[in-house]
C-alpha cells in the first residue's frame, strides 16, 4: 500500500501498483485520475474518509463495492469508463478514468480461421472464455465449470425456480 499526502494534506492510496490519487477537499472539482484494471481482477483504492456515493459511468464495464473507506473497482469488459465518487454532503472527493484491459501476465490468444480462443498459461495452458472468443468451442467447458460450481455450493440436482410467482 502507497500513501502520500496530497497538497490539500489529504492522504489517498492505491494497493498494487504504487500510485499517487489526488482527493481535492470538499466543494472543489476532482481531477481525473488514471486507473488501469485487468478484466475479472479487482483494485482497491483507500480514501481519506467514507465515501457517501460512488458513481460508475458504464457499469457493464466496470463495477464498484464500497467497505468504509475502501473502494473495490472491478474489471468486467474491456474499454474504458469513469468513477466519480462523492463525500456524504454530495461533493467530488475522486474521479477517476478506468480502463479495463485483458490480463497480460500468463494470457494467450490464439487466432484461427478468424476466431479467438484464449488461454491462461501458468505453466500449462487451459481454455479460458473472454469476450470475443469463439463462444461454441466453450460450450461444453462452461457446462462442465456450472455443474462443478453446482456441486461446491450444494445445489447440484436442484431445478431452478421460475421467478415471480405465486
């Protein structure tokens, strides 16, 4: 973790890479801080106070969790968005600019026939599904992941129930 104070002598941190974030005091405009993070991770930002609103631009991208003073941003699609977050009496504390990119470190995309299939390699290889691989070669692998995933919680052999209702 990274803390430094800004020069409003306000401390905001970053966990993971060792970066400075402004929070500018209550009533003044944020700067837009740059934010970079990997698809299915999460980074945390520390903030000098509680949070009272956090404001995601494109939730499909991005999302947000709030715990106290800790902002937990996670990657969902790659691109790029925005985070505005707001003290408790409505004013900017952060605004950060968020790009969400594929995870570098032990990722492989093969390319055939013009469709993607991507890996994670570490150190053999395994299919893994990103957003515009070829999605009928995962079919069964998806399948094989939600009856694995059924079995750890409990609920393998339960029917799903219709919602709404009666």
């Amino acid at each position: 973790m990274f803390e430094e104070p800004n020069r409003h002598g306000q401390t905001i941190s970053h966990h993971g890479r060792h970066r400075r974030f402004n929070v500018l005091r209550s009533g003044s405009r944020a700067i837009l801080e740059q934010l970079v993070v990997k698809a299915d991770q999460t980074q945390v930002i520390t903030l000098p106070g509680n949070p009272g609103v956090v404001v995601v631009g494109n939730p499909s991208m991005a999302d947000a969790t709030v715990a106290g003073n800790q902002v937990f941003v996670h990657g969902k699609l790659f691109g790029t968005t925005n985070i505005i977050i707001l003290d408790v009496d409505g004013n900017q504390m952060a605004a950060f600019e968020v790009t969400v990119m594929r995870p570098a470190q032990s990722a492989m995309v093969m390319y055939k026939g013009g469709s993607a299939f991507s890996y994670v390699c570490a150190p053999d290889c395994e299919m893994t599904f990103h957003i515009g691989d070829q999605i009928n070669r995962y079919a069964g692998v998806t399948e094989e992941a939600k009856q694995k995933i059924q079995l750890a919680t409990g609920k393998a052999g339960e029917e799903e129930q219709p919602s709404g209702g009666q």
